[in-house]
C-alpha cells in the first residue's frame, strides 16, 4: 500500500503507516469478495440481455416498462429469488421495509421480530413508539420482539413464542442499527432459518437487508429466507441510484408488496420509471466495488481507532456482514468533533457545521454528517449517533477507499493530535 502524508505529526503519520500494514491482507480478501459479486451482476445483466433501449425509462403510468422489468430481473437472478420489485417510487429503506410488512400482514396476524426490538424508525412504523397513527398496531397487527442475547439470538425463547403466538412473519435485521450487537452474518440468518423451521415450517420469513447487500458472496435469500428488502441509497444503488429500493422473494409475496406500493389491480404492472433507469442499472452494476471501497474503509476505521484507544466494533479483522461501523467515544465533545471533521472533509456541504437535534422517528437528539451527493445516502461516508451515553457514533459507506482514509485521519489528527 502507498505511503501517504497528509502532513500531519509525525506520531500519526506513523500510526497511518502501520495500521496500513496491519490491515493489507484484509483488504485484499475484500477485492476477492467483490471478483465474485462483480462476476455474479455482470452475468445478471448479460442473461437479462439488457442493452441501451433498457436504459430510457418512461412516463405516465409507466406500461410495458421492458427496462424496468429487466432491472427487476436482474435483482431476481442475484438475490436468488422467484421476482423482485425495484422501484424509484420508493422514498427510503424504511419506506420500503413498510411496504413489504403491510403488503403480508392483515388485523390480527402477527409480525415477531427475532433480532431484538426494530431501530428507532421501524419502532414507528411497527407502532411501538411515536403517535402510533397509521402505524401496523394502528391496524391491530399484533407486535412482538425476542431480545438478543448478547450478540446472539435467543433461539430457545424465540421458538418458544413462535409456537406460543403463531406469527404470520417473522422477521429479522441483519444490521445492528444502533444497538449494540453485532450485525448478523449470512452463516448466522441460515441459523436463525433452521431454528424457526424447526416449529414453524410455513412462517414468511422477512429480512431486512439495508447495508448488508454484497457485503459477502451470498445472500439471506440463499438461505431460507422468503422475502427481503433493502434501499437504492445504500449498496444497492452503488452511490449512483438518487433515490428507490427494493423488495426480493416469494412470487406472492413481492405481488402483495406490489398492491401496497401502487394499488390492488395495479401492482407491478404500472410505475414509471421517468429517467432513473440508468443510474439504476449502473449504480447495481457498481454495487460490489463500491461496497468493497466502503468495507475497506471501516476495516481503516476499526484498526486506527483502536490504537488510539476506542473501543470499536467490529474490530478490524472480524468478518463484515455490512458497512457499519461503530466508534465509541464516551464524551460528547469528542462525537461532535468527529461529526465536524467528517462533514469538513466531505465533497459536498464541506462548509456546514452539524449540530445535535431532534429528528423524526428517533428518540434523543442526533448528530449526523454526511456531505453526500445524493442525500441522505449512506452508502457515501456518512456519521450519525444519538446524543446519549456512551456517545457511539455509526460511520458508514464510502464511495472511494481514499476518501474515507482522508477523512477518518483528519478527524483524528483534529480529536488527538491538535492541542
């Protein structure tokens, strides 16, 4: 790896060197895992013949949309699944995880979460915090969580109200969101599968898959799980997609999506598509690199800060399963700082200074900085962490691996090394 000085002390500049040096098998096994996506997109396209006529999109009510259907069976062939429903009409991971849940559920089925209580937004959407206006309680859905234990899921609990309370979906979240367990690898969710089958053979089985897409070289579609949904301004999208997201599965459980995005009679067949097609396809195709570029620079995150004496998570040699990391700082003014730096060495917005605020569907005030080109994508490096103790700040995405070098080592220069 290229020795680089960003002229700064000479303590971190050596702090750089040898985190570099401790890091550069890691990487490597990252470029390998984006060979095998690239491999795995790019035979995609080629089998759904998508050529320059499927990148043009339309208007209106979006009929015989052939490149949008192509886009979706692209998503089919690399998720593994029977159909896909990938559109712009989508507003957010959250947006999408909704439509799915209210697409299966009806009043008085069930909807059990296995992984712990659902992060701050789908606490909303779930009913179990805010006004609970239009949310699935609103509905009479019925609720429920099994909490984790530690870093794993309770299975002997969780089989235990699946046969109890006969959910009609189960579901699980891969990533941690801002709790403080680890995010779940594929090898865990097959697990997790196995357990639930174990008393419920016909249970719709829901992941949500937000960061977690090409993180590994297979999917929790893969490995039993019958319906998934995940955002275009995460990996999918490749930092390209301005906006969308995507639900994966069953044949009659992306066609029950489908009603409750558009309308019953209406489902996949209408939507258009404008003049997203494009950034779509291309944003997909760039997905694993992209991914990669982001995974790389969590593992440089994971192994500076460390040596500097954070605790973090995941350390910088454990297996990713997403872009997540998490930095604990244990003071407030060292988070903001951090916050500050982060949007200082940022491409856009590189002028604006985050302060800590109340935010929609979370409960403290939050802190985030993202100096993103398209916004809110967290796919782009991007920082964010409620103003609560211990003061954990979520760093995620990166579109270059030398973007993220460059402002991860200016933050700390700024929080350790400037009197």
């Amino acid at each position: 790896m290229a020795k680089w000085n960003g002229n700064f002390p000479k303590e971190l500049n050596n702090l750089i060197e040898e985190t570099d040096k401790q890091i550069s098998e890691k990487l490597l096994e990252i470029d390998d895992r984006v060979l095998d996506n690239q491999n795995k997109v790019l035979t995609a396209f080629r089998n759904a013949s998508v050529d320059e006529s499927s990148l043009l999109g339309t208007t209106g009510y979006g009929d015989d949309d052939r490149g949008r259907d192509q886009l979706e069976e692209v998503y089919a062939e690399v998720f593994k699944t029977e159909a896909a429903l990938v559109r712009p009409q989508f507003v957010s991971g959250t947006h999408t995880l909704a439509t799915a849940l209210f697409g299966m559920l009806r009043p008085n089925d069930g909807l059990l979460y296995v992984t712990g209580k659902p992060y701050d937004t789908m606490q909303e959407v779930v009913g179990i915090a805010g006004n609970k206006k239009g949310s699935l309680i609103d509905y009479d859905i019925k609720f429920d969580y099994v909490e984790m234990n530690g870093d794993h899921v309770d299975f002997e609990t969780m089989q235990s109200k699946i046969s109890e309370q006969n959910p009609k979906v189960v579901a699980i979240q891969r990533s941690k969101g801002y709790s403080d367990r680890k995010s779940l690898t594929v090898s865990e969710i097959s697990e997790i599968v196995e357990k639930i089958r174990e008393v419920d053979k016909n249970v719709i089985i829901f992941a949500d898959n937000c960061y977690g897409e090409f993180s590994e070289t297979i999917e929790p579609t893969e490995v039993g799980v019958d319906i998934m949904a995940g955002s275009l301004i995460k990996n999918a999208g490749g930092g390209l997609a301005k906006v969308g997201g995507y639900i994966v599965g069953k044949s009659e459980l992306v066609e029950l999506a489908s009603y409750r995005l558009t309308a019953p009679g209406i489902g996949a067949s209408e939507g258009s598509t404008i003049d997203r097609l494009a950034e779509m396809f291309q944003g997909f195709f760039m997905a694993p690199r992209v991914t990669g570029n982001a995974i790389k620079g969590a593992i440089f995150e994971a192994a500076i800060f460390e040596k500097l004496g954070l605790n973090v998570a995941p350390k910088w040699d454990d297996d990713r399963t997403d872009l997540i990391q998490t930095i604990i700082f244990n003071d407030p003014d060292k988070m903001l700082t951090f916050a500050k730096n982060i949007q200082k060495f940022s491409p856009i917005d590189s002028n604006v200074l985050p302060v800590a605020s109340a935010m929609a569907g979370y409960e403290d005030e939050v802190v985030m900085a993202a100096g993103t080109f398209v916004s809110g994508a967290s796919i782009e490096l991007s920082v964010d962490g409620p103003m609560r103790p211990p003061y954990t700040m979520y760093i995620q995405g990166g579109l270059t691996f030398e973007h993220v070098k460059i402002a991860i080592c200016n933050a700390c220069n700024e929080i350790f090394f400037t009197k």
